[in-house]
C-alpha cells in the first residue's frame, strides 16, 4: 500500500482503500450520495443484498454451497 502525507485511508473487513489527497472533494461527495441512498434502505433489503453478494464472491472463488 502506497500513502501519501494526507491522503485518506479506509480499512474495514472487506480491504483497505487509499485515496489521494487531490481526490478528497470528489470521494466525499460520492460517499454521500452513496449514503443517503442507502438511508432508505431496510434492513431485509440491505441483508439480501448483501447476502447475495458475498454467495457471488464464494461462487466466483470456487466455494459451492
């Protein structure tokens, strides 16, 4: 992972992302948009959603149910 002073670094349980500094305007304007799209979300909505995606990766990785 490559960082510059100032850049912005995310890390959860799915990876880590860096986004240089000169990128910080653009990123968060994203991230809200991204955010309040998901503000009218449910709960089942987002779990099937994201239950399907993770069968997708374990397909896509040779894990079979």
């Amino acid at each position: 992972m490559n960082a510059s002073p100032g850049d912005i670094v995310v890390a959860n349980e799915e990876g880590i992302v860096v986004t240089p500094n000169a990128r910080q305007e653009q990123v968060l304007l994203g991230a809200k948009e991204k955010l309040a799209k998901k503000a009218d979300e449910s709960l089942d909505a987002w779990e099937k959603a994201h239950r399907a995606r993770i069968n997708k990766i374990l397909r896509d990785t040779g894990f079979e149910h």
